[in-house]
C-alpha cells in the first residue's frame, strides 16, 4: 500500500543514493548536511556540495505538515488547511561551462480528508545547446516515461515547455524536459501506478547527469565561455524569484529560507544591454531556448 510514510521513506534513501553517487561522479566533493525542523510541523535535511566538478549544488529532502495559509488553502482549492507534503530537489551549478545546469524534483502532496497528488520532473538548462546532448537527454527522459505510458512523455514534454518559461526575456530557461503535478487517482491501482513513475523519474537522474560529467566535466573552456555561463546563470535566477512556483510555495508556507534558495547559482552576472551575435556559439545557444523543439526526432 502506497502510504506517505511509504513514500517518505523512498525519498529519503533516494537523497542517500543520489548523494553518494554524486560524490563519487565529483571525485572529491563531499555533502554537508543540515538538519532541520519547521515550526509549523516536520522538517527536513539540506545537503551541499562544492567539489571539483560541481561549483554549488543541493540535494534536499523535506517532509513537512501543518496548516496552509488561507492565500494557498483557496489557491490549491482544498477544503480545509491540514497537509503533508515530502519530495526530493535538486539543483547542481557545475564549474565547467560545457556541463549543464540540472534540477530535478521529486515530491508527494496530501491533505486531509483524502486528497493526494504526485508532482515533479527533470530539466536541463544548457549554457551551450548541442543537438546530440539535448537529443540524448530527452530520449532518456522518453524512455522514462514510456515504461509507465506513452502518453506522458509529449505531455509532460509540453508542460515543461510551457513551465519553464522566463516569460519577461521571451524565451525557456533551458530545453526543457518533462513537468508534471497534480497526478492523482481514486484507485489503489491507479495510485501505484503513479507512484512507480515518480520511481523511475527519481532513479533517473543520476544516469543522466553522469553522461554530461563524464563527457564536458575535464573540458577546456576559456574565460569569454566562463562568462557566458555567468549570463545564463542570471537567467536562471530570474526565472526562480520571478516564476517558480516551488520556491514561491516553499516561502509562504513557512519553509527554510536557506534550502529554498540553495538553487541560487554561486555567482551570476547581468551586463546591461548585452549583446549577442547570432552566429557564435553563444547565438546559436540563445536561439534554441525555445518552446516546442522535438529533439527525439
């Protein structure tokens, strides 16, 4: 039976497995941890990384419950305000520009008098857009999705696409990759069913990522693509204090300020009125961050 206290235990030992197989993947980094309570009701544990790969990087676990505010009780529209919600997130900065930036989240939702939902997805935010690594990353994610249904994949595909979307600069955070919430059913079955997805979605991330370390992480890169990174980097910060739902979520219930903005890039620069010529690297970069691109095909 697929219980929250099932589904907590899960994401816990997945924060363990990721952690260790990045440690190993960085080659000399190593997690420190903090634990933390919530005033309202449970809490959590926050792991950092900075090693020779990864710059700054989270792999967060939360477990927490209480009360909603009244602005998201009506906004989640839920009878009353009692819930539990537990997940897993991950953000990791890497030093070299040729890696990309990743996030993944996994999480779980529950409030009292029966209603439930799985959340969650992987996405990629390249500095550097390559046909075959994007192609690589969404065949990855395809076939994820494909072994629970076939269905899931253009879909969420889409609302990633769609979600990811920094809506004042007019153009994704990234290329994208699967989104998905609110995946509910009033079945046992059809509950299982889900939950094994958001397995297969978590047991995901670290094959993925090991590709592009193992590929871009001993890369040479000079300093002009050091600070391209530095740029998409600000991108990515505008998207998540302006857009993000996560962190919005994460700040007015209460949650810890400090693993919320743990996805914050190290460092980040906006140069003004900057300028960018179309056919550079950098260019051809920028006019891929866009909706709608199929790159399976």
């Amino acid at each position: 039976m697929v219980t929250k206290e099932v589904i907590k235990e899960w994401f816990m030992s997945l924060q363990d497995d990721i952690c260790n197989s990045l440690e190993s993947l960085d080659g000399s980094g190593q997690f420190q941890e903090d634990l933390w309570q919530r005033k309202g009701g449970g809490g959590g544990r926050s792991r950092a990384i900075s090693g020779k790969q990864i710059e700054k990087g989270g792999v967060n676990f939360s477990a927490v419950e209480g009360t909603l505010p009244d602005k998201i009780k009506n906004k989640l529209q839920l009878d009353n305000g009692d819930f539990f919600a537990t997940g897993v997130s991950i953000v990791l900065h890497p030093h070299n520009p040729h890696v990309p930036i990743i996030h993944m989240n996994v999480r779980y939702f529950e409030a009292d008098g029966g209603k439930y939902w799985f959340g969650g997805g992987i996405d990629l935010t390249p500095h550097y857009v390559v046909d075959e690594d994007a192609a690589f990353f969404h065949q990855s994610l395809k076939d994820v999705c494909d072994a629970s249904d076939e269905s899931y994949y253009p879909k969420f595909k889409k609302w990633a696409d769609d979600y990811f979307f920094i809506k004042h600069r007019n153009e994704t955070r990234g290329i994208g990759g699967i989104f998905f919430d609110r995946l509910h059913s009033d079945s046992a079955e059809g509950k299982q069913a889900f939950w094994e997805f958001v397995q297969r979605v978590g047991e995901a991330f670290v094959p993925i990522y090991s590709h592009y370390i193992e590929s871009y992480g001993d890369a040479s890169f000079t300093e002009g693509e050091k600070e391209w990174q530095y740029h998409r980097r600000s991108r990515y910060v505008e998207f998540n204090l302006v857009w993000d739902a996560g962190t919005k979520f994460g700040l007015e219930t209460g949650g810890r300020t400090e693993s919320i903005l743990m996805s914050m890039p190290p460092m980040a620069k906006w140069e003004y009125n900057k300028m960018i010529t179309p056919d550079s690297a950098e260019g051809v970069s920028q006019s891929k961050l866009k909706k709608g691109i199929d790159w399976t095909s």
